[in-house]
C-alpha cells in the first residue's frame, strides 16, 4: 500500500494543510497547479519576464517540503513547471542553494508545448478543429500551445530515482497515476488498474473539494473548516483506494463529499478521456469505511487513443470593468441609473465589442439576477416597485466590457470613480484596488496526434548542487493508443408529470450540485439523496428544461447522462461561459456557481414525497 497526498488545487492555493499531510508521511505529495486560467496567467507572466511561466508559489510548498525529502519519507510531484518548468527548476535551485542543500535528485518532464510546431500541426490536422464544435483554429499567432501529457513521464522520473518532479502540463489525474505506476508497476496495458488510478487522481487533484470544500450538502456540517483538510490516498496494488484525510485536519470525508468531485469538470462519464486510458466513471463504486474514510473501487478502464488533448491561447481583446455600490432606499434603481450612466460614457469614448452588467443582491430564492443571469428589463422593473420594506439594503452594480483597444478598456475603467460625486446617491465602494485594462485571451481546445509529441518529450534529471545531468524519453516506442469512437448520446429524455397530488419544490430542498468547467463547456452534476428523489429527477429534470432554467447563460447544446452508481444526472452545457474563462467577462467566468443556479429550478414531486434528503 502507496500513500498519495493532494497537496494543491490551484495556482494560489493555500500550503497551509501540508503540516497536517507531512504529519501523515505520506509517500508520494503531489501538488495540481494548472488549469486552462493558470496556463493564461503564467503566459502573461511569462511575457514580463521570460524567466517566468511558472507557478511562484511552488518555492513556499518545497520549503516545507524539503526536510521530508532530505528525510527520505516523501517525494514531491507537481506540475507547477507550467509553460516554463526549467525557470521552475532554476527556482528551485535558487532556493536550495541559498539553505545550503544538495544531493536532491530532480526531474524535469518537457515537450508538451509544440508553440514551435505550431503552423505544422495545423496543417497536418487539417486546422486543429475544436473539440467540441468542430471549427478550424483561428488563432494564427498563439501565446501558447501545450498538450495534456500522460504519467509515463512521470513514472520514469520516478522510476530513475528523482525526488522532486517538476513537469509542464501533465494531465491532473496523470500526476498522481505515475507514482502508482512507478510502485506498483502496473503495465501500460492494464486498463482497468490505470483507469483505478485516474479515478484516484481525479478525487485528489483539487485538495479540499472531496474533503468538504465547496460541499453543496449540509455544509454547515463540516468540521473546523478554518483547518483544511487535503485528502490523502490509501492504494493497494489491485488498484482499490481509501480516500481519507490527515486526523488533526478540518474538513469531511464522506460518501456525498466524494460523489460529488467524482463528476466535477467531467463531460460523459462512461468515458472520461486521459491521456493513459479511457474511464468509466459509470463503474466506480464508493462506500464509507469509518469516519472520514470512503473506499473506492470497480473502476474500469479501456484503451487509450491516438491523440492528446491540447490547448491553444492567443489574444481576444482587453476588458475594463467596475463595480459602484448602493444603499437602500431605491438601491436597484439607483444601481440601474449608474449602468446606464456609465454606458452612455463608454458609447461617447467609442462603444465596445461586447458589454455585461450585473447587479448583485438584487434578487432572491434563486431567481434571475447577478451570478444566475441578467434578469429582464421587466423583472428588475418588477423589484424596483417592491415596497420599501422588501427591497434589499444594497446592490452592487458590476458592468464590465469587451475591446480590441487597450487604451479605451483603461479609460472606461476610470469613468467609474466620477460617479463618487456626481452619480444617484448612497454610493459606497466595494474594497480597495481598482481596475486597469486586463488582457484577455482566448483558448481553444483540440487534439493533437500522439506521433507528434512523444518523439520532443524529456525527462531530464540531475542533482541539485551537482554537474551530473541525464536525459531520456521514455515515450519513444510507445504503443500509439486507438482511434477514439464516442458513445452516442443517450436518447434524449422526456419530462413525465408524476401522478396524485404534486407540489412545487425546489431542486435545493433534497438535492445536491456542483458545476465545473472546460474551455466554454460547463458540466452541472445534479445528486439525489435516494432512489426515490433519483427517479423524481430523472423524469422532471431533463436536457430540454436545464437549457431553459439556464436561458441564454447556456447557447449551445445540452446533454444529460445518468449517473445511477451515484444517484445522479451530469448535464453538459455548450457555449456556456462566453468563450471560456480568460475570454468571459462575466463575473461567474468559471460556471461555479451554475451548479447552484441549477438548485433553484422548481419541479413537481408527489406530495407524499419528503423533500429531506
């Protein structure tokens, strides 16, 4: 039996809870810092400073890390390297030189990124086409263009004894896979152990969520969460797996915890691609086993394809955006006044490509409203006329907007500051900062042929302090994976009316959610508290009534799948985030709050029903 620690979610999270893991010893701590956003982060950054591209936080997690490498207890796996994992590792010897440490082995996993290959590989695939929609890539001149490697990088690093694993974009899951390769040796062709160990890694790549972070359940309920709790890992050698958490920590470990990151960011789930094997999320069963402990197995695994996923960002424009608070009386009016204020401004310095405005605590019980969807003219008309005594004590009114032109999207942000004095009144501020032109980009998601990256893949290790360096690809002569063949659709589900006596009730009153993102893609996984509920939903809650409880939030297509293994319905929603999160200029640019936006949907139940969970 292995430990696994998931030590980071994201770029920027917290590295308090590694006391707590090291506390645990665990075997291998791995730490998840990228996500599409992040790769646009490190790529701004990288133009600043071509040393950069990095995460920067990834010297505070070796600090602490340090002494139980040294120790022998642990080793470090991380895909912080980003878009520059040898500025990474430059970093990093930065900081061990300056404690005096040597004879650390370190590995450094490159080749994922083809920015130099680019024109090459959009003509031999006939244009990069989107995953989902199909359309040849459009982006000519690319900030960045990396490929979603798999863990056989990653065990190989392992395999010639580094300590630390510094990788760019290696898939989420595929960082906590390779250690399991590397001690259990699992063949390549091991489908249903590789399947076991993404579904593993898939649990533990965003630390706190399936320890009672971002629980949509009885939240309340999570113990001392000023304590993060990271999960850990139990896996034995068959593939099965504890998930738990270290015993002083805060947080909750449970069977509706794990449910629900099991179908966070995640599209069909009878086939949930990596680059190491295809999963079916469909098989995997959960069950406690004791207090913050649930046991996962059955997972099963087919072959992997032919081709990475990948990632292409280029430039989309600036936006300029502010946000003026106003307190009651009238405060929805007055917030409306000021939008419409600020623009009439932005049409007298030139207009913009595209505008959003969204007014914050103006609506209730899930309504249309801020985060959930600009209400209509007539519906904001309709709170205005509340009496005085039901309208809301403030509302934020947040308008933000699209530009080629830098210098106008710094000019409308400043317009703002001007409505301090000459604006409706009872204007107060939302915090310090203010807000300069922000560059936005546009990411594109396709697929690239594996033949076209393995042959640039390295893994290079060396020893800090030392001149010894040796570097290898362990990808060539790989088996080449299979064309991918999708699954069709399910048939598209019909509403049934139950019969009796119904009543109204909204999903949150007995169900759970959690909503996720992929380029302009959301998923909102939906859960039942029991088979009862779960036959409630899937004949009330189908694909046709989410498009229209999300209305024009979601454009595209949506399709649902039942998850019967978790009493659960995943819907995924195209052109959901006005192009994905570093192009959207909505406030919710991630869709996280959508899962909740989905629990405010009324349907009928039977009054005999109990709407507890």
């Amino acid at each position: 039996m292995i430990k696994l620690a998931g030590a980071q979610g994201y770029y920027g999270d917290s590295h308090a809870p590694l006391a707590d893991l090291l506390s645990e010893e665990p075997d291998f701590i791995v730490a998840e810092a990228l996500a599409e956003l992040t790769l646009a982060i490190l790529q701004k950054d990288r133009q600043r400073d071509p040393s950069l591209g990095y995460t920067r936080d990834l010297p505070l997690y070796l600090k602490d890390i340090m002494p139980a490498i040294l120790g022998g207890k642990t080793r470090f796996v991380t895909n912080a390297g980003g878009i520059n994992p040898a500025g990474a590792a430059a970093a990093i010897e930065n900081l061990a030189g300056r404690f005096g440490i040597g004879g650390v082995k370190i590995a450094i996993v490159t080749g994922d990124g083809f920015r130099h290959n680019y024109e090459e590989l959009r003509e031999a695939t006939g244009g990069l086409a989107h995953i989902d929609t199909g359309e040849p890539c459009h982006i000519d001149e690319p900030s960045f263009a990396t490929a979603y490697l798999g863990a056989t990088a990653v065990a190989a690093a392992l395999d010639a004894g580094a300590q630390i694993v510094i990788t760019g974009r290696v898939a989420d899951a595929s960082l906590f896979l390779g250690p399991m390769i590397h001690a259990f040796g699992w063949a390549s062709d091991d489908w249903d152990r590789l399947a076991a160990g993404v579904v593993i890694g898939h649990l533990c790549e965003c630390s706190g969520q399936v320890a009672g972070g971002n629980f949509s359940g009885d939240w309340r309920s999570v113990p001392n969460p000023a304590r993060y709790g990271f999960p850990i890992a139990e896996v034995d050698e068959s593939g099965e797996a504890i998930i738990t958490k270290p015993e002083a920590s805060g947080g909750l470990v449970s069977f509706d915890t794990v449910k629900e990151q099991l179908l966070y960011e995640v599209g069909d789930p009878r086939q949930y691609i990596s680059p190491d094997c295809v999963a079916d999320f469909t098989a995997v069963e959960l069950k406690a086993d004791g207090a913050n402990r649930v046991r996962v197995s059955g997972a099963k695994g087919s072959p992997a394809t032919d081709q990475y996923k990948a990632i292409v960002c280029g430039h989309a424009g600036w936006s300029g955006e502010g946000r003026l608070a106003f307190a009651w009386p009238d405060a929805l009016g007055k917030a409306r006044r000021a939008a419409g204020v600020l623009l009439d401004r932005l049409e007298v310095l030139g207009g913009a490509e595209e505008t959003c405005v969204e007014y914050f605590g103006a609506s209730r019980g899930g309504r249309p409203g801020g985060v959930f969807g600009p209400a209509t003219d007539a519906e904001l008309d309709d709170m205005e006329k509340l009496p005085l005594s039901e309208q809301p004590n403030e509302v934020i009114a947040r308008i933000a907007m699209r530009t080629d032109d830098e210098k106008l999207a710094g000019k409308f942000a400043r317009e703002f500051a001007a409505l301090g004095l000459s604006g409706p009144p009872a204007v107060f501020g939302t915090g310090r900062g203010g807000g300069g032109p922000s560059e936005l980009l546009d990411i594109w998601p396709t697929l690239v042929p594996k033949s076209a990256i393995d042959p640039q893949v390295s893994v290079e290790v060396s020893t800090l302090g030392g001149n010894d360096s040796e570097s290898s690809n362990p990808l060539l002569g790989a088996a080449p994976g299979v064309e991918f063949r999708r699954l069709d659709p399910p048939p598209a589900a019909e509403a049934v009316r139950p019969e009796g006596e119904l009543r109204k009730v909204q999903l949150a009153e007995f169900a759970m959610a959690r909503s996720g993102d992929k380029a302009d893609l959301v998923n909102v996984a939906l859960f039942a508290p029991d088979d009862a509920h779960y036959e409630l939903i899937k004949s009330a809650v189908t694909a046709e009534v989410v498009k229209a409880h999300f209305g024009h939030l979601v454009l595209g297509r949506v399709t649902r799948y039942e998850v019967p293994n978790l009493k659960a319905l995943n819907f995924l929603c195209e052109q959901a985030l006005d192009g994905g999160a570093p192009k959207s200029i909505r406030a919710d640019n991630l869709g996280k709050a959508m899962g909740a936006h989905l629990l405010s949907l009324e349907i009928e139940i039977p009054v005999r029903a109990s709407s507890s969970s």
